[in-house]
C-alpha cells in the first residue's frame, strides 16, 4: 500500500522537505557526483591495467603503474572548498 500524504503531520513534512533541500544543496556544492564518476573512471582504467597484467604473459608491471598515474590525473585534486 503507498504512503497517504495524509498520514504526515504537517511539521514532519516541513522538516522532510528541508532536508531534503540541504542534501541536494550539499551534493551540488560538493560535486559529489562528479568526483564519484571520476573515481570510477579511474578505477576502470587501473583494474583493465592490473587484469592485462595478470592474464597476458610478458606485460609488465610499468604498464600498472601507468594506468595508475592516469588514475590519478582523471581523478584531479580534491577541492577544499564547495564551488
């Protein structure tokens, strides 16, 4: 059975509604989504590496630590401060 908005209190409502507008306003401000997309670009790129490193004889090791050094750069620097 769905939810009535009938069943909420009027203050509970208000207090659901402002959270609800604080988390948007701090996964916004924060780029939250971006870093995360990021992050998993990131590590797309160094389990390929390590999995070539592991399955195909005669890859070196250099080649992980390259994919891991771009890892890095597709990352960026962590923002201190909300945009």
């Amino acid at each position: 059975m769905a939810a009535k908005i009938n069943s909420f209190e009027s203050e509970q409502i208000e207090w659901l509604a402002f959270l609800a507008a604080v988390s948007v306003g701090v996964l916004n401000g924060f780029d939250i989504g971006s870093k995360a997309n990021r992050m998993r670009r990131a590590w797309r790129k160094l389990n390929a590496a390590v999995l070539r490193y592991e399955g195909i004889p005669g890859q070196g090791i250099e080649n992980v630590i390259k994919a891991y050094e771009e890892g890095e750069m597709i990352i960026g620097d962590v923002k201190e401060e909300p945009k």
